[in-house]
C-alpha cells in the first residue's frame, strides 16, 4: 500500500530546515545560506521513502514579523503548517529553547491540535550528551510531542531514521507527484532562488534583503539548451553599484556561479542573462510576493 503525504519543517530561521530537505530529498532545492531568513516562499521537496511519498514543505522560518515581506514570510510558514500531514519542530541544540522557540511551542499549541509534531534536534555535533538530553526532556515537558530525534542535518545523522518514520505516519493514499519530480515550484522560481542565493553569499552583510531576482524569460533553445533572462530587483541606486560591483566583477561572478549550479541542476547547458533595476518599492508590489509564492495579503498589519 502507498502512503503519501505532507511534511512541514518549522522553526526559528537558520535552525537547519533547507538543509534537511535537501538532505532528505537528495537534490538541491531549498537554497541554503548562512544568512537568515533566506527561504521566501514553501519550497517543497519530493522524497521517496520505500512505498512513502514524503512532501517536504520548507516553510521561511519563524520570527517576530517588522515588515511587510517579513508577515507576509511567517504567515506562509504557519499556513504551510496548517497544511501538513506531520510537523517537524526543528531546535539548534547549542542555542536550545530561545524566546523564539517559545513563541512557535505557543503557535504549536493550536496549530498542532490533531496533527503529527514530531521534535528533532539539529546540530547535535555541537554540545555534550547531557545537555542534548536535558534539552529533549525540557521541550517534551513543554509539549506533546510524539516523537523526538537527535540530528545533524548537515552531516546526515540521525537524518535516515527520521525519515523512515516519517514514511511510515503518512496516510494510506496514492504519490501525489510523479516519480521523476523533486520540486513542485516552476523552474523559473527555482532559477531565481539560485541567483539570489549567490548574490546573498556574494554581498553577505550589505543588502540582502533589499532585492530580489525573477526569471523573466525562459527560452528552450533547439540545440537543447535553455536562455534564462533574470531582472535583479534593488531599491537604490547606490544598491545597483553594489551589485555590479567594480567594473562589473560582482555580477559576472553571480551570473557564473549561478549559470553553474543550474546547468548542473537541469544536466543541460544554460545562457544566463543577469540586468539590474532600480525599483524603490519593490516591497510593496504584490507581483513581487506572488513571484515569490507569497501572499501580499499576508503582509497586511
């Protein structure tokens, strides 16, 4: 019997939720970053685990919303939530329960009413045996959950058993995807979210959540290979320099590592294209947030 279904990670930004869908899936489609709250939109991954079907939903992670693009970001991260099959609170064990974990142990208490909360404690490589258990003992007295795991995303650990038992509390049910499928996002939102996470590694502190990127075209070409044409959103001209950088470095050097990464993502050759534009309110724009598979409503105080 097939099982499928929808699994949602969530947590505080930078807990290790990108990177434990990229493990579990086994591609990369969540962009990973060590910035903070680089995943805008509910990434999901596509994982097959014997006769399971698991859906990852990568939701942005969780935090005290200040702008527009912020609520808008929490609220796709709770409504993937609301969504799932199972949840999967994920904690860094070296920072253990922040206020912010405390905030999302409030939000679960309603949200995770009749559902699947598993816990699973990231990063486990950082702190001593002990104080992983006297962690784990904390946050099960603080909620219900129905299963705890010790994990280190990155280095795989304890990453297999968590997903075999995710497979296994699924519901009974058709894949809801082809087998072929990793990602449901339109590839030119996939593309997108290569560019900007290597402008976000590129630019570290100066302004990355100041722009945004969108696949304007996408064009198969007959030779097999595809031309991509990318719009680089900033909303200021001083912002624009930064992004070309000195006679243009910055920007080629994106439009490499990018083209790169999605020639390999797609096994076929890519013509990127890369422009820059000044758009001062980009922020304001709904077609920014549905580009990014938000909704603009969402941000609304």
């Amino acid at each position: 019997m097939t099982r499928a279904g929808f699994v949602a990670l969530i947590g505080e930004p930078n807990a290790g939720k990108s990177t434990l869908t990229n493990r579990m899936v086994g591609a990369k489609v969540s962009i990973v970053t060590h910035k903070v709250q680089t995943t805008r939109a509910r990434i999901r991954g596509v994982a097959i685990e014997g006769d399971s079907q698991i859906v990852f939903v990568d939701t942005p992670g969780l935090f005290r919303p200040r702008r527009r693009l912020d609520r808008a970001m929490v609220a796709a991260a709770w409504g993937g939530a609301a969504d799932a099959d199972v949840i999967v609170l994920m904690v860094e064990a070296h920072r253990g329960i922040t206020e912010g974990v405390e905030r999302i142990l409030e939000g679960l208490e309603e949200i995770g009413e009749g559902r699947k909360v598993a816990l699973a404690i990231n990063k486990i490589d950082m702190v001593k045996s002990e104080k992983l258990l006297g962690l784990a003992q904390d946050l099960n007295g603080r909620y219900n959950f129905i299963e705890t795991f010790m994990i280190s995303a990155e280095k795989g650990h304890g990453a297999e058993d968590l997903r075999a038992w995710l497979a296994a509390e699924l519901p009974e049910g058709p894949w809801l995807y082809p087998e072929d499928q990793i990602a449901d996002l339109p590839m030119r939102m996939i593309a997108a979210e290569m560019t900007r996470e290597k402008l976000t590694l590129r630019l570290h502190q100066e302004l990355p959540y100041q722009l945004t990127v969108e696949t304007e075209k996408w064009e198969e070409r007959k030779d097999g290979s595809a031309r991509v044409d990318q719009m680089i959103y900033v909303m200021r001209d001083g912002h624009k320099g930064i992004v070309l950088g000195k006679k243009g470095e910055t920007i080629k050097a994106v439009s490499k590592a990018a083209r790169e990464e999605l020639t390999e993502f797609l096994g076929r050759k890519v013509h990127l294209f890369l422009q820059v534009k000044v758009r001062p309110n980009w922020l304001e724009e709904s077609e920014r947030y549905s580009e990014m598979g938000l909704d603009f409503k969402d941000g609304n105080t």
